[in-house]
C-alpha cells in the first residue's frame, strides 16, 4: 500500500529591521525547513507568513504595524516576532486577529507557534534535518559568500536615546565554541566573508567572566580578541582566510589588542565604532560607553601598528541640548579624526527612550542644517581619502557579475576591504574577465574614485 504523504506546510516570511533581525529571520527559517515545512516567496502560497519586526525607532514601529498589516490583508493568518514582540498588547489592539506575538530571539516560542498555526507534515521522506548553512540546506537572506555572526544578545550599557537593553535585555554572550562552530560550518560551506555582530562587541564574554572553553582542543576565552584570532585562522574550501569584519566596537583600552591580527592579515583591517557624537558634553548627555577624550590618540596609535585600517562610525546630529559650540567641536574632531567611513543621523525620539525627557530639544530646521552640514563635511574627507587611493592595488571581493554589454565588456560590482556591506560603499569594475563569479577575491587596480566608492579593473588584466 502506497503512503500518503500530506503536502508540506509553507511558511511566509516578511523580514524587518537591522542585520541582527535578519539572522534572527534565518535561524527561524533553518528551524522550520528541519521540522519540514517548505518557505512560499508570496503571500497567497502561505498557510502562515512571519513578520520578523524592528521596533528600534518610531518610524521602524510604524513600518512593522504596516507590514503585519499587509500580512493580514493579504494572507490573514499571521505571526508576528522581533524586537516588537515585546508590545504584543499594542499589536493585539491593533491586528487582534494575530495568531500569535513572541518577542526577540525566542526561536523556540515561534516554531511552536508555526507548529500550532500549520501542524508540520510527519514522514519520512519529508522529516530530513537538513545540513544547516550546507549548500542545499541552510535558509540564508544573505548572499552566499557573506553571512553574520551573532555573538551576543543585549546591552549593558544604558544609553539614553536607546531602547534596546529594554528590548533585548542584558548582555547575553553565546559559548564561544558555538559561535566558532558556526563560523566554521558557514566558511565551509562557501561564506568568504563573516560579518561579526552583536551590541557591543568589544563587550563580548563580560558577562561570563570571559569563560574558557576547548575548541580543536585549545582553551579559548570568551573574548573579542582570542574570537578575532580564532576567526583569522579559519580557511576557506580553497584554503585562503575569510575575511573578518568587527562591527559595533568601542573603543575600550582592550581593543588594541586586535590592531596588530589586522595588521598582520589575519582579520579584516576595519572597525566599526559607532562614536555617535564627540563633543564631551553631548556625550555626556547621550550616557555613552566609553566616553573620554582619548579616542583620537587611539585612533593615530591604531593607524600607526596598521596603516590600512578603515575606521567606520555613525553619529547622531540635533541630540537635546547640542549647541552650535557642540556641533562644531563635532565638526572638529572629524576633521582630526580623518574616519574613512561615515553615517549621519537627525536625532528622532524613540519611545521609551530617556532621553525624551531631556531639555533643549534642537529644532528640526536646525536638525536638518547640521546634518547637511555633516554630510557635506564627511564626504569631502571621504572624498579625499579615496583619491589617494588612485593608482593602488587592492583586494576587492566581489558581490555581483553582470551581463555583457553590447561591446562585450562586463562590469561587476564588489567591496574593498574599507566596504562593509550594505551601509559602506562599493568598487565598479569594467572588463572583467570570464568566470569571475561572486565571492570571489579579485586584486583591483583603483583607476577612479568620486566621494563613496572606487573604480577599477583587475589587476594585470
Ligand atoms: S551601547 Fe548604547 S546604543 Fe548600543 S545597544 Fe547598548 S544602549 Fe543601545
């Protein structure tokens, strides 16, 4: 007799918010495609469809109640999870018709909730717990040869235009032999490049006292630095080094220690600070990490062990109580500092967040001159800083391959080492040659540049 196998449930999903949110959404993915669901790209082919949320900032809060929205209207059996879970009342009020809110990186609590929606088909032919991260296995919304890695959950600290430590809770480091081992899996199974993640990563392993544990039967800590090492010696199927990407460090005494693996190849030469603002008493005010007027010293002795290091940050203009005087001595310090890569934001209020309650709010049409003002300043050091690259040869990963055009000549587009993805800039090339595919690591001889990103060709080409 034949067995009757039911059709495999299928599950949408609708992806918000920053990358943490998006490996959140793989993870969740990964776990339902073991547990034999199969994922529909549209609504209609959905039993259930997810909306992973992102309730960062306001104008965030309002795109997830939109999507859910969307979901509804379009499907009407919905799930929602992510940072906005956490205002499960708000969104019941709202869509009451939600089958189910979970909060943030309550993997389990999700699954169960799909499980209850859409019952998973049993059998065998369908209940094969696929390779996570393997080339037909793992649920991946990156790119292939790029993938995050998450290394904690959380924030100790308590700035005061963030929600965060409310959202997510305290520090929460993951085992180090954990992280390592997904590393590795995601290096194995094509990732040329891994993106470190997390809230506060120079923070890693605090709150388990950096705890040793046994990897390829060395003791590792539970610390950026021995992570960073640990990381550079991992090698790609054709034996070559990813490359490592350290994002969202402070710059805490500790982190010079990681200088010289970037200057010796083994990790990416690239930090990314989020220093928000450099006037001390806005800083002050904002209750950030790290917040000393060291910061430029180490930024000359850290290009000093390694010339190359592209330094990334993100600040906030229009905070309250930023004067003209703040705002200059911003202004200042970025002309000192020479940052490589720069993000402005106007300052918006975050519900919940303390620093709603401070005086001084700076008026919008001020908000607005200053960031012009930031822009405009930013991008002429870019601009600078690229020009003198002119001439050089630099590794470039690329990220897409075109068609040819009618002359036969291809383009492709990729990254420097400077270049994280999606908030960095890029490198065009012309005439590339056949069989250069995504992922691959190509030497670029940099013949143009304007104020974000580079022009070349490869190299002897
Ligand atoms: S360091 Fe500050 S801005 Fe970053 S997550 Fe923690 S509280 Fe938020």
């Amino acid at each position: 007799m034949a067995t009757v196998i039911a059709p495999q449930p299928k599950v949408g999903m609708v992806s918000l918010g920053c990358p943490k949110a998006l490996v959140d959404s793989e993870r969740i993915l990964t776990k339902l495609r073991a547990d034999g669901y199969a994922m529909s790209a549209d609504y209609a082919g959905a039993d259930v469809v997810l909306v992973n949320t992102c309730g960062f900032l306001d104008s965030a809060k309002e795109e997830s109640l939109a999507a859910i929205g969307e979901a509804i209207a379009e499907n009407g059996r919905v799930i929602v999870t992510g940072c906005m879970g956490s205002e499960a009342e708000l969104i019941r009020a709202k869509f009451p018709q939600v089958l189910a809110v979970t909060g943030a990186h309550q993997y389990e609590d999700v699954v169960e909730a799909v499980h209850q929606a859409a019952p998973p088909s049993q059998g065998p032919f369908i209940d094969l717990v696929p390779q996570v991260y393997a080339d037909d296995g793992g649920i991946k919304l990156t790119p292939r040869h790029y993938s995050y890695l998450k290394i904690s959950e959380g924030c100790n600290h308590a700035c005061a235009f963030c929600i965060i430590p409310q959202l997510r809770g305290k520090l929460a480091s993951r085992r180090i032999d954990a992280v390592l081992r997904e590393a590795e899996k995601l290096v194995a199974a094509g990732t040329r490049e891994l993106l470190v993640i997390s809230q506060d990563t120079s923070a890693y392993g605090v709150d388990v006292r950096h705890e040793t544990r046994t990897w390829k039967s060395r003791e590792v800590r539970t610390h950026m630095t021995d992570l960073a090492r640990e990381l550079g010696g991992l090698r790609t199927p054709d034996g070559t080094p990813p490359w490592v990407r350290l994002h969202y460090v402070y710059p805490y005494p500790h982190v010079e220690a990681v200088i010289p693996l970037m200057a010796e190849g083994l990790i990416t030469p690239y930090l990314d600070i989020p220093f928000q603002h450099a006037a001390p008493n806005v800083l002050k005010a904002m209750k950030r990490p790290a917040n000393e007027a060291k910061v430029l010293e180490r930024l000359r002795e850290w290009r000093a062990i390694c010339p190359d290091i592209a330094i990334r940050s993100s600040f906030v203009v229009g905070f309250p109580g930023e004067t003209e005087a703040d705002f200059q001595y911003l202004l200042d310090w970025l002309d000192e500092a020479q940052l490589d890569r720069v993000g402005a934001f106007r300052f918006e209020p975050v519900e919940g967040a303390a620093a709603n309650d401070l005086p001084d709010p700076v008026p919008e049409a001020v908000k607005e001159e200053r960031y012009a003002r930031i822009m405009e300043k930013t991008e002429a050091i870019s601009a600078a800083k690229l020009a003198s690259k002119v001439g050089r040869v630099l590794p470039v990963i690329i990220d897409e391959v075109g068609e040819p055009d009618e002359d036969g000549d291809t383009g492709a587009t990729g990254r420097s080492q400077a270049d994280a993805p999606e908030i960095d800039g890029a490198v065009y090339l012309r005439n590339v040659p056949e069989g250069l595919r995504a992922g691959d690591v190509a030497q670029v001889l940099i013949e143009d540049t304007d104020a974000h990103d580079l022009y070349g060709v490869i190299a002897g080409n």
